[in-house]
C-alpha cells in the first residue's frame, strides 16, 4: 500500500500552460535538458536558455512542480495536427494512411523532460526522448524535501501523462502519437499500455519508432485508481489568484 506521504497528489501538482510566461518555463526546462545535460540540441541556437521550435504554437503544454518547493521539474506538451502533419512525419513514414478524420481527433505527445535535479541520469540511450526507470538520488541544494519518494522520475512522468491525457478526453481527441527510444517504449509498455508500432525505426538522434496509442487505452489504466487524482490547474487562472491575493493583503 502507498504511503500517505508518497504519492504523486500530496507531493506535486500539474499544470496547464496557458499563458507565454507558463510556456517560457517549458521551454527552459527543455533548455536544461536538451541542451545542457543531454546535448542534443545546439544551445548556441538558443541564447535566452528557451528551446522552442514551430510546432510550440500550435501546441498545449503541460508542467509539474512540486508542492512545498514550488520547483518546476518537469514538462511535456501535446501538438495538433498542422498543414496535414504531425511532427513525427518528419522522420519516419507511417505504415498506413492517417485520415483527415482522425488526424481531426490526434495530437502528438513530445517534448516530454525532468531537470537533472529531480532525476538520476544512467545512461544516453535513452535520451532525449526516454527517462532512466531509477530513483531519485538524494536532495540537493536546489530541490529539497522530496519525502524520499521511490520512483520519483516514474511517478512525475506518469502524473504529466494522467493531465495531458484528462486535457485529451476533456476536448473530445482519441489518439496520442509519440516517436520515442526502445527504452521509453518498454518503460510504458511495463505499465500497461497498449502501443500500437505505426513506422519502421529511423535514426532521429538515436533509434526512435513511432507508435500510436489510443486515449481511453491510457483512460483505463489501474494506475489511475491508487494516485493522479487531482486534475491539472490552468496556470493562468492560480497565478492571478495569487496575484490578487497578495495585492489584497498588502
């Protein structure tokens, strides 16, 4: 049974990136991973710490903090259809026709990243796209009391995945497609889910396989029974309540 103190409600929150600020802080989050830690993207490109590219616009993005630091640690995003293409296309064809009907109700999940701090690196096999399946070294200097969580890593990609999925069934979309490392597959495969391999393998800074999955597939997880309960927070919406507050107590 799942300590009280240990599950991902009671230690973080997700939240949905509604404003350019909430986004930025995707985007350096992304900076930290991609470029600095892992190398694979040149940070040279991107001179304000923020790694974005042209599908962010016609993207939601989704981040995790935790709770008592008000660290941000993690992060993903889900990306529409546009001009009739996901971005996975750029890299490997799928095996059949993805009709204009579906791709109507489609998003492609990317981008999906946890700051070193939160994290212990193993290995570059599974980067960009996949985490190490590890706990979580002990606290530093800039992320503390994390309750000794086991599994930390685990449980923030699973708490993003639960809001971006909640988001996906809320707005009526019944597909997710991610192009991912052997790695990250298995890791989501030991959980449960159902992926669908759509592509052959193609070398996207690594061996990456697009699969698709469907959204009431993730809906009927048991992993959703024990934990990832609360819903995600629009970020717009709790940061101008602060704001208000603090102007109202001032």
């Amino acid at each position: 049974m799942v300590s009280e103190k240990q599950t991902f409600d009671n230690c973080f929150e997700v939240f949905l990136a509604d404003t350019p600020e909430s986004k930025q802080i995707h985007y350096n989050l992304r900076y930290q991973v991609y470029c600095e830690e892992m190398g694979f993207e040149d940070k040279t490109l991107y001179p304000d710490e923020m790694e974005s590219d042209e599908w962010d616009d016609n993207a939601v993005h989704f981040l995790v903090r935790h709770k008592i630091t008000g660290h941000w640690l993690g992060g993903l995003r889900l990306v529409f259809n546009h001009n009739n293409k996901l971005p996975f296309e750029q890299h490997s064809s799928s095996h059949r026709r993805i009709s204009p009907e579906t791709r109507k109700v489609s998003v492609e999940m990317s981008r999906l990243c946890v700051i070193k701090e939160a994290r212990r690196f193993s290995s570059k096999r599974f980067a960009p796209y996949g985490l190490p399946d590890q706990e979580i070294a002990a606290e530093n200097d800039k992320v503390r009391s994390f309750y000794n969580f086991k599994n930390q890593t685990r449980s923030m990609i699973w708490g993003l995945f639960k809001a971006a999925v909640d988001y996906s069934a809320e707005n009526k979309l019944d597909y997710w497609y991610f192009i991912v490392a052997p790695a990250l597959a298995c890791f989501i495969r030991r959980e449960g889910f159902e992926l669908s391999q759509i592509g052959a393998p193609c070398d996207h800074k690594g061996v990456r396989t697009p699969y698709e999955i469907s959204v009431k597939n993730i809906l009927q997880n048991p992993l959703w029974l024990t934990d990832y309960k609360n819903d995600f927070a629009r970020y717009s919406q709790v940061f101008k309540q602060q704001a208000e507050g603090q102007l109202n107590t001032a």
